[in-house]
C-alpha cells in the first residue's frame, strides 16, 4: 500500500523493523506478524523490511520474501511495506527488488553498495538498474558511514528524474546537501536517524524510517503531528524527550538491531537474538536501556496528567 500523496509516498511515520528469530536463531514469522501489527496499530503507517535493523545481510533471499509474504498478511493495507534489497551486487540486488515485487512489497529500499565504493557514474547505474527492473517505486538510501560512499547530491538530483525513484532514506548528515535536492527536486526524504525526525521535517522531509520506534513506534509520530498542528514548541519538546533513548539506542556504540532487540525482548515483545557476528547486548547494556526507556514513560506519563 503505497499512499496517494506524493510527498509522502510511503507514509509518514516508519519503523525500521527488527526481523525476529526463534531462540534457536531461526525466522521467526510468527513474531514478526506480531510485532508487525503492534507496530502498525500503534502509529506506523509504513514499515522497512530487512533493511539494515531487520539484519539483511545475515538473512537469506528466501528468509526475505517469506518476511514479506508474513507481514503483508499481517498489516494487509493498513501500512506501506518497503523491502530492503540493497547489496553491492547489482545483479543480486535486482534479482532481490523482483522477488519483494512478487512476495508483496509496495516500494523498495536501495543501499548505496557497500565496501567496493563505485564512482557516482556507476552508483548512478546502479540505481537506474534497479529502478528499470520493477515496477516499483524506490527509496534511495544515502548512508556513507556505513557504505564507504555518499550518493552526493548532485547524483541525487539526477536520479530524481527517473519516474520510479521517488524518496531518500537520509542519514547523511549533511543538511546543506540534504536541503539543495529538496529545492531542486519532488522528491520525498525521510530522515533515516532519529535524532534528525523534526531537524528534517521541519525543512520539508515527508517523514521518517525509525529504529527506535521498533520499541516506542508512537513517539515520533507525536512529534510530526504536533509539528502539523502548529505546536512547534510541543514538537520540539518531544523529539528533546526521546533524547536519552535515542542516545542509548544509536549512539552507544552497539547497532540499533542490538539495541532494538535488547529493549523488545526485555518488554516482551517479539524480537529473539542476533545473528552472528553481531552479538546480543549483556544485562548491563540491556538494564541500561530499560531505564532509559523507563524515563521516557515516566515523561510520557507526566504529560498526559
């Protein structure tokens, strides 16, 4: 389901969602149609599949479109399913885009490949590929401190002519860059760090793509729609209150996957280990989380009094 409004056209408020496995470390289908839902009903009206917080590169091709498969049926139109196909392999990220295609995905996620670090002519390829192959929309995904390489700018604007990429995932930490492909182009950013949701959307952003909304999916939501309604100063106190679970989740040197499954499984929810060679978090991170998050429901709960 991908939405009416083209500049949002996978909604406005996303998860990038965990991809949970059994104790013994297989899929875990069933928790993910749970988790799905809960996510969904909870504020989310779009979700990131096997991106890098649901572990993509450890799962398998299969794994991924079952994924797809679960979850649509979970949420069916109640939320925009956007699959995570990036690789450093074109061809295998092609075969990847035409397998979320059949298995159900409304839009696809392209990283920027990692490791090998194309010059931006073959980035650019690569993109058009990949956007060529389906009939799918596409959300680029810029993340250099990850990849080794930027989609600069200037390569951006020129994708943006191409009729089905249509959003960029941003966590390039360049708001300068971010804002000269908002002013030259339609197309629709979301911002990809958490930290960033209202910086971004204050500029024009459609939204975001969360991780930590794996564990609080209506938080940001509430800073959009206090944005929208005028409140900027209720906005802007929001987003500062999420500041010490974003903190704990994305900047304490543990990937959010980590962080995220931690904090899910200590709640309760649906989540299971990781997949070597990431490790999951110990009792002292774990606790550590839990008061962050218990901070901000203590917030949460002064408010609404």
């Amino acid at each position: 389901m991908t939405t009416d409004d083209d500049s949002a056209p996978f909604g406005r408020s996303l998860c990038a969602m965990v991809t949970p496995f059994t104790g013994s470390g297989a899929l875990d289908l069933d928790g993910a149609q749970r988790l799905a839902d809960r996510l969904v009903s909870r504020g989310c009206d779009g979700l990131v599949l096997s991106g890098t917080t649901g572990e993509s590169p450890t799962t398998t091709d299969a794994e991924k479109a079952a994924l797809v498969t679960a979850v649509r049926e979970a949420v069916g139109d109640r939320a925009a399913l956007v699959a995570g196909v990036g690789t450093a392999d074109t061809r295998h990220t092609v075969e990847l885009a035409l397998a979320a295609e059949k298995a159900g995905a409304d839009g696809l996620l392209v990283v920027a490949p990692y490791y090998s670090r194309p010059p931006q002519d073959a980035l650019e390829a690569h993109f058009r590929e990949i956007a060529d192959a389906s009939g799918l929309p596409v959300m680029l995904y810029d993340i250099p401190g990850r990849t080794g390489t930027r989609i600069e700018p200037a390569t951006v604007v020129r994708l943006a002519a191409h009729p089905r990429i249509v959003a960029v995932k941003d966590c390039s930490y360049d708001l300068l860059g971010t804002q000269k492909v908002l002013s030259r182009t339609g197309l629709a950013y979301y911002a990809g760090c958490d930290e960033q949701v209202l910086p971004l959307y204050a500029i024009g952003a459609a939204g975001y793509v969360s991780t930590v909304a794996n564990v609080v999916p209506e938080l940001f939501r509430a800073v959009l729609d206090a944005f929208d309604a005028g409140d900027t100063g209720r906005a802007a106190l929001l987003q500062r209150r999420a500041v010490p679970l974003v903190e704990s989740m994305m900047a304490a040197g543990l990937p959010g996957t980590v962080t995220a499954k931690a904090l899910l499984g200590a709640l309760g929810l649906p989540a299971g280990p990781v997949r070597a060679p990431l490790r999951s978090a110990d009792r002292e991170t774990t606790a550590g989380l839990l008061a962050a998050y218990g901070e901000l429901a203590a917030d949460a709960g002064q408010s609404q009094a």
